[in-house]
C-alpha cells in the first residue's frame, strides 16, 4: 500500500501553470454540488412529487435484493456465480476496507476495472463508503489514466494487474510522479507489486467480523449528492 504522506496541492487559477509545470499532468479539481444546490427547491420538490426522482440509489435496490431473495443469482462471471446475499456481503466488505484505509465521505475513487465481477463489487462498496467513483476506461492508456485518475483528484485507484495482455500495474508505476494527490492503488486478478494492495485480499479479509458495519451509516449517501463522474470520449483527443 502507498504511503499517504505527500501534500495534495489544490488546482487553482493562480497556481494551475505552476502544477502543470511541476507535475507535468492534467489536474480536473471538481466542485462537488449536490443536484438540490443547482437547482430552485420548488422544482426539486415538483421532480419528486412527479415520480421523477426517488428518494433511493442503486445501493439500496442491491440491499433490497439480498433482503428478499439472498439466495438467488446476481452475477454470473465465468465460472463464477454470485448470489445477492454474496454480493452485499462483499460489497460491504470492500466499503469497510475502505473506511479502514481512510477513505471519507466525499474523496473520489478511481475506477479501472473491466466488465468483471470485482467492479459491481467496488462500485457499490465506494458509494458504500461515501466515495464518488470517477469511471475510468478498462483499456485506457498512460495519457488518459493520468488525466482520469487527477479528475477529483482521485485518493485511490482501482485497476487490473492485466488486462488485454497491457500490465496496467507497471504502467500506473511510471504515471506516479504526475499523480500527487494518489495515495492507495489496488490490484485485481494478480499479484500486487510493492507499496500497492491486493484487491483478491481485501475481497477475502472479513473485516466485518472486526469492524461493525453499522459505522458504513455516517457515509450514506442521498440521490442529490454527486456519486460518480463518467467521461465522454474521442477519437483524438482527451475524454
């Protein structure tokens, strides 16, 4: 796991030439601005007395789930078969382990992951946890992790040991001197190298027989908070 001893510097006007410059990265700091804040109370209230908006989020239709049918198929991955009560189990697992790390309600998370099962996973753990997940291309390369993973910034970065025959790991290694608001990297499906941390392990580690999960009910979240940042994308030039 990364030591996170280094100081984030925060992008601004006067001191935006001086990062780039200094870290030689793209820096999106993003203001985080709950739906309820951009727009006039009355038409919230006319959205949710329309059936518009619910007060619910996708976390709450996975606990509802594994309520009423824990017993029945959730994910099928391969070989791999996944029921709802495992999936809330894990989910809730990996927003722990979070909360062990030190992530808080707010700080963004950078996803990496392919179509497997490790990402509803970490999906649903981050908003779990309070985090807002920034959404970042499974077969991305160095330019765009660098850009995606300094959208927030993120604190921590999920990613596949390899994917599409790409070692992702060695390759967020060289990206780490202009990433210096990442503290925590996490490794799936592999070995993860030195100073990083074995998603496989986590996954595995019951931390929820340490560590009540009644402490995950400070983070949760609300439909009007900002959950996740996903990127459009081009052909030539940067999502």
């Amino acid at each position: 796991m990364t030591s996170g001893l280094r100081k984030c510097p925060r992008a601004t006007s006067k001191n935006w030439s001086r990062l780039f410059k200094k870290f030689n990265c793209w820096r999106v700091t993003v203001k985080f601005k709950p739906a309820a804040g951009r727009l006039e109370a009355s038409r919230v209230k006319l959205f949710y007395d329309a059936g518009y908006w619910r007060d619910e989020v996708a976390g709450d239709y996975l606990q509802k789930h594994a309520k009423e049918r824990p017993k029945a198929i959730a994910i099928v991955d391969g070989n791999r078969r996944i029921t709802w009560g495992e999936l809330y189990k894990l989910c809730v697992r990996f927003a722990l382990h979070l909360k062990e790390i030190g992530i808080e309600p707010g700080e963004v998370v950078a996803l990496q992951l392919p179509n497997w099962f490790e990402y509803i996973i970490c999906y649903h753990g981050i908003q779990l946890a309070g985090g807002i997940i920034v959404q970042i291309g499974a077969d991305w390369g160095s330019a765009e992790m660098a850009y995606g993973f300094n959208t927030g910034p993120a604190k921590i970065a999920i990613i596949p040991r390899v994917y599409r025959d790409h070692n992702y790991a060695a390759t967020l290694q060289t990206l780490r001197s202009k990433l210096p608001c990442l503290e925590h990297v996490m490794v799936a499906r592999g070995e993860a190298p030195d100073l990083y941390t074995s998603l496989d392990k986590l996954l595995a580690d019951p931390i929820e027989e340490r560590v009540t999960p009644t402490n995950l009910q400070e983070s949760q979240i609300n439909p009007d908070q900002i959950i996740r940042i996903v990127f459009t994308s081009g052909t030539t030039g940067l999502p």
